[in-house]
C-alpha cells in the first residue's frame, strides 16, 4: 500500500526513509572525505556533493508534504509517554537537520562565488546573490555569509551523525526486542 496507516507506514513513507537516509549518509561520508582533498581534485567532487544536497533538500521538502498528508502509524500501545515524546522530538529534530545543512551548503556556495550547477543552470540562493545582505540595518558581505554558513554546516553535519548513531542504536534495539517498531519502517505492515 503506498499510503501510511496506523498499523504502519506505507511504500511512499518507507521509499522517502530508506533512500534519503542512504543519500545522508552518503553526503556525510563525502563531506568529510573530501575536505582534505588536494585543491587540483575538489573541483568535481564539491560540484557533486552539491547537487547531492540539494536533491536531498528537495526530497526532504517532498517527504514533509508527504508526512503532513498521511497519517502516523500508531506505536505499540504499551509504549510509555516519555518514549513516545523522545522518538517524535527526534524525528522533528531530523527534519531540522535535514533542512539547515543543506540549506547552508546552498548559502556557503552561493556567497562564496562556488554556485551549484545542474546542466549549466546556475542555483544561487535567493537573497545572498548581492554583494551584501542587509537586515535590520546591519549589512553582512558574502565572506561574512560563507564563514558563517560554513560554520553553521560543519556543526549541524556532526550534530547529525551524532542522531544517526542514537536513531540507529535505538532502531537496532527495537528490532531486537521484535516489538514491531522497527519492522514497520523495513517492512508493509498498512494491513490490520
């Protein structure tokens, strides 16, 4: 079944976990790779890691319209409150992540002079294309934004893969207990 239902979550739902938390994993890895890459090597590989954040971005925007569209599976009912608070402020907390980091590659590239390209179409992010950006009377040159924007991308990236160890530790351990949390995200249990 592509749509979700209380006893679990539908293909769609899984497709947009599995494939966008590969893709994460992926552009993790790279990041971090390619940092330490000779500058004759970069040019390619931060082009990719690029459009690979974007397109993240892009399914993850896709994926929040699914989730508000589709109901949310119903965990086990003997699920204590305090378990249930911290699974969905971990996922809210995902989404945030998912949507800053990329956000803030787009920013660094855009201010640095480095735009992502997609077939020779040019992706700068709206509002940082000027020379300086100004709010509230406090004016901010690119150099200023791509510092910043770098900073705040590093950080949130190792916030991140701090949450997939948790996410992944507690899934493990769910599909250890075999209390039917972890199946439903690997596994169509839409049916009663």
């Amino acid at each position: 079944m592509l749509w979700n239902t209380v006893y679990g979550y539908g293909t769609v739902s899984r497709l947009f976990h599995w494939v966008i938390g590969l893709m994460i994993i992926a552009q993790l890895a790279v990041g971090f790779w390619m940092v330490g890459l000779p500058n004759e090597v970069k040019g390619a590989i931060y082009a990719n890691h690029k459009i690979g954040g974007l397109l993240v971005l892009f399914l993850v925007l896709f994926r929040l319209v699914w989730r508000w569209v589709n109901v949310l599976p119903n965990l086990p009912e003997k699920t204590p409150k305090w378990q249930i608070f911290a699974a969905r402020s971990l996922h809210r907390f995902f989404y945030v992540l998912m949507l800053f980091i990329p956000i803030s590659g787009w920013v660094m590239s855009t201010a640095s002079g480095f735009f992502p390209k997609i077939g020779g179409v040019v992706l700068m992010f709206p509002w940082v294309s000027a020379p300086e950006l100004c709010i509230l009377g406090t004016c901010y040159t690119n150099s200023m934004i791509a510092v910043s924007s770098n900073t705040i991308h590093c950080v949130l990236g190792l916030v991140l893969v701090g949450a997939l160890c948790i996410h992944t530790s507690i899934a493990v351990w769910h599909a250890y207990l075999a209390d039917g949390v972890f199946s439903r995200i690997v596994i169509d249990k839409t049916q009663s």
